[in-house]
C-alpha cells in the first residue's frame, strides 16, 4: 500500500449509496414490468461497476460526485484507506450484474433477483461499512482460487 | 403498491442483516489451540489474520499496534501465507484477531474490527 494511491474510505461509501439507489430503481422497474428499461439501467451501471474494477475505484465515476461535490465540504477523513478492496469489490459487482444480465434473457425474475443482491451488498458497504469485498477475497483465498505472490 | 412493499421489504432486510453483523463485530470468544512460529511477547501476543483485501485490517492493525507495549507483541499475518491457522481456527472473516498467552497458547479470539476496550479486558484476562 502506498500512500499516493491511497482514497479517503468515504469515497466508496458514497458510491455504493448511490448504486444501492440505482440498483433499487432496477428492481422497481423489473417488478413493474418494465423488463428493457431495467435491462439497460442494469447494464449501465454494470459499465460503472467495469470502469471501478478495471480503472480502479480511483477512477470511479460515482467517485467524482464524492470528490467534486462531497468531500470539499468534509473534514480530512482520520486515515486513508487502500483502493484495492474497494476496487475488488468493483469487480465482484461486475460479475453479479453480467451473471443476473445473462440469466435475464432465460428467466426474467434473475433481473430483479441479481439486483436484489447487488443492492444489498451496497447497502450494507454504504451504510454499515461492510466490506463484501473482503469477505469473498477472503472465501476465494480459502478455496485456493487466489495465490497471492 | 406490490413493488413498494417488495422494494420496503427489502430494504429492512439489508437493514436487520447490517444490525445483526454489525453487533457481532469485535465480540470476544474463548479459543483454544497453540501457534508454532510467531515471535511471542512476554506476557502475551495479538496475532492479527488479514488479507491483502481488507479495508477493516488497517483500522485494526491501527489499534493492536497501539495496545502493543515492550511485553505484549502484535504480529500481522496474510492468510495466505499460513493457510494452515485458517483451516485450524476455521477463519471466516478478515480481520480476526488471536490472543495469545505467554506460551503461545491461543484464550482468547475477536472476529471483526476490534475495540480498544474489549482487547484491553481480554489481556487482563488471560495474561
């Protein structure tokens, strides 16, 4: 971890409230029948969630609402925090919304239920600082899929 | 009005899961076990298990590191490097902190970010 990478952690909290918002209007749009407008959100902020795990979650978009309008207002946060979790989580994310989106065009219902669980994994991050990230970096390391150097 | 109520629904879900987690973090357990191959303190040793990805590990090594004196010893260690404490103490969350006794006999564990207080009561504890 260096410190010139380093992101204040409010940063992704604020980004994952806004998927969380975003990712609900998905799930309210499928349970209403409106399936393509839900698709099309759904794979929007799928290009989001692509932009946080491959730029890094430096580069997030939602990231720039946090830094241009938030954080200027903000006190310095106690400590920095290390981009890679956040930016693995960017990644898992990404996998949840490709999987719910090709499932979606076999059964319908994987839409709203994919979304489902990508709101309440950034629900949990936003508003109790649950790191899900962690959890499944953790799970992989156990099952041997990751080897770190 | 359904989607309202799925949607209200949903939200309390994610609501009572984030209370119940959150309530189980830095909660203190009896354990048991004994570490080969980390360097002991004195009178007792926190054995930090991290990972590379793992936004709390910083603010816990934060707080263990302050607690650390010239008799209590903090050691941070990756999982991946010792998968065998993983499989031996069936690590489910990063971090998770071990307290170990002058012997390196395990007493005492806390799943999740710690609190100053509670590691502090646990060394009175054991050590």
């Amino acid at each position: 971890m260096t410190d010139t990478q380093s992101i204040d952690p409010r940063g992704p909290r604020v980004s994952a409230g806004i998927t969380a918002v975003v990712v609900l209007v998905v799930i309210a749009l499928a349970l209403a029948g409106l399936f393509w407008p839900a698709v099309i959100l759904f794979a929007l902020q799928g290009v989001v969630f692509a932009v946080g795990a491959f730029a890094g979650v430096q580069r997030h978009p939602y990231g720039l609402v946090f830094r241009k309008l938030i954080r200027p207002r903000l006190k310095p946060p106690l400590e920095l925090e290390d981009p890679k979790p956040p930016t693995f989580a960017q990644g898992v994310g990404l996998f949840v919304t490709v999987v719910g989106l090709g499932l979606s065009l076999i059964v319908p219902l994987a839409l709203p239920i994919a979304a489902a669980a990508a709101f309440v994994a950034a629900f949990l991050n936003s508003v109790f600082d649950y790191c899900l990230g962690c959890q499944i970096y953790l799970l992989l390391v156990r099952i041997k899929a990751i080897r770190p150097a | 009005m359904q989607v309202v109520a799925a949607l209200v629904g949903l939200v309390a879900f994610a609501t009572v899961l984030g209370m119940l987690w959150r309530a189980s973090q830095g909660r203190a357990r009896i354990a048991s076990g004994r570490i080969e191959g980390v360097a002991l303190g004195n009178r007792a040793t926190l054995l930090q298990l991290s990972t590379e990805v793992c936004a709390p590990c910083r603010a816990t090594a934060r707080v263990l590191h302050d607690v650390a004196d010239a008799e209590v010893s903090h050691v941070e260690v990756d999982i991946a490097d010792r998968p065998d404490l993983v499989s031996r103490f069936n690590v489910l969350q990063t971090p998770t902190t071990l307290i170990l006794d002058r012997d390196g006999v395990v007493r005492s564990r806390i799943g999740g970010a710690v609190r100053r207080e509670i590691v502090l009561r646990e060394l009175e504890r054991v050590a």
